[in-house]
C-alpha cells in the first residue's frame, strides 16, 4: 500500500511539474512576443490618462499597482558562435588595383644620387678581413717531416668586416667568385715575437695553405715566407731574443688557380715551441684582407683616386 502511495505521489508530482512549466513558457511566449511592459501597459490593469501617464489619485487606497515584469533571454556563447561570423580574414597580397587610366605622377624628387657610391656599397663577393682573436704560439710542426710538410694552419678566426667565414680561420672559394673569373690579392700583416732566455736565434716560417676536395691538402701552396733578424742576416727565417718581426705580404692569387670548395688558410711553423724558447703571433697587430685584384682599393676595400 505505501509503495503505490508513493508511486501516485511522484506521478502527481510530475504532472504538476509539467504544468508549471507549460505555465511558466506560455508566459515567456507572451513576455517575448508583447514586450516585458505587456501587463503595465494594460488599460484593464493600470488605468492610464489621455497622455499615458499612470492615473493616481492622492489619499486612495484602491490605485493600481505598477506591474512591471521583466523577462530576460540567456544567449550562450556556443548558440551566439553559430550566427555570428569572428573568424579574422587576412588580407592577401598582392592586391590588385584596377586602373583604367594611367596617373600623371611626377617624381622629380630633386635627389642628387650618386649611383657609383651605391654601387660601392652594395655586398662584394669577394672582400673579407679576418683577425686572430687571441694571441698564439707558433707550432714546430713534425721535425721528422720536410720543411713543405710542418706547416699548420695559424688562429684567424675573427671576420672583421665582408664575406664571412665557412671554414674557421679560412677564405672558402664560392661559384661566384670562381665563376667570375676574380683574381684574388692578399694582403697579410703578420707581427710575431720570439720568447727566448737565451740569447741564440730561433726561427719562424709561413705559407699558404691549400685544403682542395680534388687536389687535397698543399701545406706549402704558395712560399715559404719569413723575415730575415738583423743580427743573423744570412739566416732566412731567422729572429733574435724578444725580437718583434712584421711579416708583410701582397700577393696576387690567379683565378686558374683555385677551384669551387677550395679553402686557403695561413700556415706557419717554428723551429721553437717550450716554455723557455717560443714564438707566438700578436693579435691586435695582424690581419689577412682579400679583394679583388681587378679593384684599385685599400685593405678596407674602400676605392682608391
């Protein structure tokens, strides 16, 4: 018996639900359709004078009551999100413009333009300056070897100025400075110091090295190179104790003599290298410039008059 009690209770209890809520849309079906001031503006509920105005009379008890119900409308985001169009449109380019005519435009800006400046200043294939970043000893090399084999390749890593470096403490051949037909010219200062606590001479010599995919690697491609010391002329190569030597060279290196992915380096061996007797390059006073040997221009490749 109590189970169908409950049973008929919570049936009740549905049918009332539901009429509530049919009660409750018929009266946001009307709100939405006649506006939320439907009832106030009812003649039959508020008394309203020729001019709209609520009739009131003062000291009445029986004036009607200002009935106002507002019915507010939830929108959700996702509904909102269907009617509304946010995507964000690039605009794409190029844009075209339809031009029947063709305008009348002067552009007579009175600029005087040097166009051979321009011309300088435009990237050149060919300029690099590079620089040791640091002090460094000059190796012995294999003694067992002969003299062409010792020479290993010296610090200039630094790229002070143009075409950037491939291969550190390199100048790498491009297609375009091979294709071109450049003749390079290097221009090489190299100033070294022989460390020494005996008053004998040592010795320091330098070349050109040549690292080519086809042909290998030339340790002596181009010299030897060195300076002579004043004490001991006769000696080539020759530098006396704490002397400071300045190597300088302007060679002309011919187009038919290097290939695409070739890499030219600097090269240099000591006769000594130990804590008591050694030779080491000073930095800040050696550099290595390359420009093209058709160009009349300085070693910042700035022309010449």
């Amino acid at each position: 018996m109590a189970k169908r009690l409950i049973q008929f209770n919570l049936e009740e209890s549905i049918q009332n639900q539901s009429l509530a809520d049919d009660v409750n849309l018929q009266q946001i079906t009307y709100y939405d359709k006649n506006g939320i001031t439907a009832i106030s503006n009812n003649q039959n509920v508020v008394p309203r004078d020729e001019a709209g105005n609520v009739a009131l009379q003062d000291g009445v008890e029986s004036n009607p009551l200002l009935i106002i119900e507002p019915i507010s409308l939830k929108i959700t985001n996702r509904s909102a999100l269907r009617i509304l169009d946010t995507q964000f449109n690039y605009f794409k380019f190029p844009a075209k413009i339809d031009v029947s005519e063709e305008p009348d435009l002067d552009l007579d800006l009175g600029l005087d333009i040097d166009v051979s400046s321009l011309e300088s200043n435009l990237i050149d294939p060919v300029y690099a300056r590079y620089k040791p970043s640091e002090d460094r000893r000059i190796l012995t090399g294999d003694v067992n070897r002969p003299g062409a084999e010792r020479f290993s390749g010296i610090l200039m890593d630094e790229v002070v100025d143009g075409l950037p470096q491939k291969n550190t403490n390199g100048y790498f051949i491009t297609k375009e400075i091979k294709n071109a037909g450049t003749d390079l010219r290097f221009r090489i200062k190299l100033q070294h110091k022989y460390q020494a606590d005996t008053p004998a001479y040592g010795t320091s010599y330098f070349s050109l090295i040549l690292n080519s995919p086809d042909r290998g690697v030339e340790r002596q491609w181009k010299g030897p190179f060195a300076n002579n010391s004043i004490s001991n002329p006769d000696v080539f190569g020759s530098i006396g104790q704490y002397d400071i030597q300045t190597l300088s060279l302007d060679l002309v290196i011919p187009n038919d003599e290097f290939e695409i992915g070739d890499t030219i380096s600097i090269g240099a061996f000591a006769g000594q290298n130990v804590d008591s007797q050694y030779h080491f390059i000073i930095a800040d006073q050696s550099y290595w410039v390359i420009t093209d040997a058709n160009k009349n221009v300085d070693d910042w490749n700035q022309e010449l008059s």
